[in-house]
C-alpha cells in the first residue's frame, strides 16, 4: 500500500472517530441546553469557522446556485437537528446505525442489479434486529428510532443535494455557506427550545469542541482524504462508522447495547460494505453525525 494511500486511511479514519467523539461530548450539553440548542449552537459555530477558512463571499453564484446551496444546507440542519433528537432518546451507535440507512439507501437505488437484494436484505434485518418486537427486547424509545430514521433520509437528501451543490459553487464555499444555510435553519427551533441558555458562556467551550470534532476538523479530513481514495475504498471505510458510534457510546457514555442491537449493527455495516463493494456512485457519501 502506497504511503499516500496509508495516510489517507488515517485521516479518514480520524474523522468518523472525531465525529463520533463530538456526538459524545453533544450528549453532555442535552441536559443545559437541548439537543435543539445544542444544534443551533453546533451549525452556529462550525458556520463561522469554515467561512473565516473558506471566505465564500469571494465566490460568485449565479440565482440558481443560492437556492441549491440554500436547500443542500436545510437537509444539513434538518439531519443534524434530528439525529441530536434521537440521541437523547436512544444509544448513540444506534442512532448511528440507523442513521445510516440514509446513504445506504442512495447506495443501492443507484444500482439495479439483483444481488443489491442481498444487501437491501441484511440492512433490512438490522433494522428488525434493532426494534424491540419481542418481550425480552431492551427498551428502545420508538420516537427516538423515528428521528433517527428521518435523520437517514435527509443524510440521503444532504447527499443528492450536496453533490449539487458542489457541482454549482467551486471550492469549499458550498460547505461554508451550506452550513450558514443550516445554522439559519435550526437557529429558531434552538431559540425556542434553549432561550438565553444559549448565551450562558460557561457552555460554549463545549459547544465550541463539538463544532470543530463534529463538523469542521472531520470536514478538513475527510476532504484530504477524498482526493485520494477511490470511492469505493471511501465507501468500505465509511461502513465501520456505526461500530465507531458504539464503541465511542461505550467508552464515553457508558452506552451498552444488547446482543441483538450489536447484531443488528453488523448487519447495516456488512450491508454498508457490501453496497460499497459492489457498486460504484459517482461521489461518496460525505459524512456527518
């Protein structure tokens, strides 16, 4: 393996971990601020630290490209605000696993081959395997698995949306002002959530770590990382991202799950994986959480 290629796996690897690690400390401003205060403070700062790095005001958008960065930034808050609101409900790894039926889902809908089934089955079973349909399931907070569901289907809108988006703004405008776009969209629902918690300045530096793990320092990682890795390999290191959650759940949050949720987690990753292997998108999925 080429040295460039080893490093790149590093940083992508160091990006899903640093995301997973900003989602841990996020839980630990729920009970101050909310996880909608907590989002609108997330998109609020992550904004302002990638447009003093991207300063997209130097970028020239034509009419169309604000509405498509406007609405590639609404579906950024919406999956931000809603896997936040799972997360307060359910463990993080599942929240995560569940979230990631989104990109799974824009995976496969790109291929019509029959043995996409296989995989479309095994992610299918995970989702069973999650649920608590049996009496001796652990309780598992059916809104919280709602939210973390709706979270994946905007991840799959933020997806089709950013390659968009990207495809109308040159550079790194398009994620600064996307996440200017969101940070305006969740900033109300933060407001009336939080009120003036969210001006008590002893929770910003913890507001502050969450912005740069969970957007801007994986953002600038996985970036480096994209210029080098072909999509399938990215797509395959992707799929470990639901283990990372839990095992960060474990470690962080004292979050254990049962046997049949870390089954059902294996099964969206080799699902994950195999959609990766199997198929070819035209970009990978970007990552977030």
């Amino acid at each position: 393996m080429r040295p460039d290629t080893t490093l790149s796996i590093a940083l992508l690897v160091a990006s899903m971990i640093s995301i997973q690690f900003g989602a841990s400390v996020a839980k630990g401003l729920f009970p101050a601020l909310g996880p909608e205060g907590t989002t609108a403070l997330r998109c609020g700062l992550a904004a302002l630290i990638l447009l003093a790095l991207q300063r997209p005001w130097r970028a020239r958008l034509a009419p169309s490209a604000w509405l498509t960065v406007g609405l590639y930034g609404a579906s950024l808050g919406l999956m931000n605000l809603l896997f936040y609101l799972s997360l307060a409900r359910i463990p993080l790894g599942v929240a995560v696993a569940l979230e990631f039926t989104g990109p799974l889902s824009v995976a496969l809908l790109s291929s019509h081959r029959a043995r996409d089934l296989l995989w479309v089955a095994l992610a299918a079973a995970g989702i069973v395997l999650i649920l608590p349909l049996s009496r001796s399931s652990r309780p598992l907070d059916p809104v919280g698995v709602a939210f973390a569901l709706a979270a994946g289907v905007c991840w799959a809108l933020y997806i089709v949306l950013g390659q968009r988006a990207g495809k109308a703004v040159q550079g790194g405008a398009a994620t600064a002002l996307g996440m200017l776009a969101a940070a305006l969209v969740v900033a109300p629902v933060g407001v009336l959530r939080a009120g003036p918690r969210l001006l008590q300045s002893h929770l910003w530096p913890l507001a502050l770590a969450v912005a740069v793990f969970s957007s801007a320092l994986p953002y600038s990682l996985e970036m480096h990382a994209l210029r080098r890795l072909p999509a399938r390999t990215f797509g395959i290191l992707m799929s470990l991202e639901p283990a990372l959650a839990a095992l960060a759940g474990l470690v962080m949050l004292r979050e254990r799950l049962s046997l049949a949720q870390g089954a059902a987690i294996a099964c969206i990753i080799a699902a994950s994986a195999g959609s990766a292997w199997t198929t070819r998108p035209a970009s990978p999925p970007p990552t977030v959480g």
